[in-house]
C-alpha cells in the first residue's frame, strides 16, 4: 500500500464533517459502508468506510457492504491525488463498483481535484474583475 492511499484513509474521519454534510435531502443516501478492495495478484487489501452524515469511520476489514470498489492499487493512488477521476475509470472498465451507487458517489468528495483545476464561478469572476 502506497504512502498516498495510507494518508488518504488517514485523513477521512477528520474531512468527513465537511465532505459528507449533514442534508435531509442527502441523509438517506449517507448512511451505509463502503467496501474498497485494492486487488494486486493474490494480494487483495481491503478498506472498510462506514458514512453517516458528517462521520466516517475507516476500518481494515472485509466483510458485508452497501456498497463496493475494486480496484487496482495503482488506480487508486491516481484517484486520491486527483490524477484521475473514479467514474471514468469504471467507464474504462479499470475498476468495478457494485451495491448503492449513491453511496460511492457521495464518497467521491473525499478526493481532491484534479491539479490545476479551479471553480468556474472564480475564473468568471476574476475575468469580470471582481474580488472573491
């Protein structure tokens, strides 16, 4: 496991207040354990996030799951330092996700954009010569 993905799953319980905001609109859809399986060889290691709203908890285990990614190491670490985005790569058949959907979506918000990417809104802004 890389220095990259170990930070990353580090990281989730402390971004989850912000990343995973409590909504009535959104309360459904974060509650529920997400699997990630990061499959190289016979080697397979797995990651346990279980989302409530504003919480995440980050387990080593394998078992039951709302939810679940498979993918390769080196895709993963491509994914958590924003060199590629997660639904392409299941387009590109580089990944597999089954279970609620819903649930991977909303954890997508714990990865970073892709570098040098930057809101619209800001870039109209500066262009029109407004402050932030």
């Amino acid at each position: 496991m890389t220095e990259a993905t170990e930070r990353f799953f580090a990281s989730l319980p402390s971004r989850a207040p912000v990343a995973l905001r409590n909504s009535v609109l959104l309360r459904p859809v974060l509650t529920g354990t997400l699997q990630i399986d990061l499959v190289e060889g016979p080697t397979t290691d797995h990651w346990r996030v279980a989302m409530a709203p504003g919480q995440a908890e980050v387990t080593r285990a394998d078992g039951e799951a709302d939810a679940r990614w498979t993918s390769n190491p080196r895709l993963f670490d491509r994914l958590v330092t924003g060199e590629t985005q997660a639904l392409a790569a299941v387009l590109r058949n580089e990944a597999t996700l089954s279970g609620n959907v819903l649930l991977w979506l909303m954890f997508r918000r714990f990865f970073p954009d892709p570098p040098g990417t930057r809101d619209p809104r800001q870039r109209a802004r500066e262009r029109n010569g407004r402050p932030r």
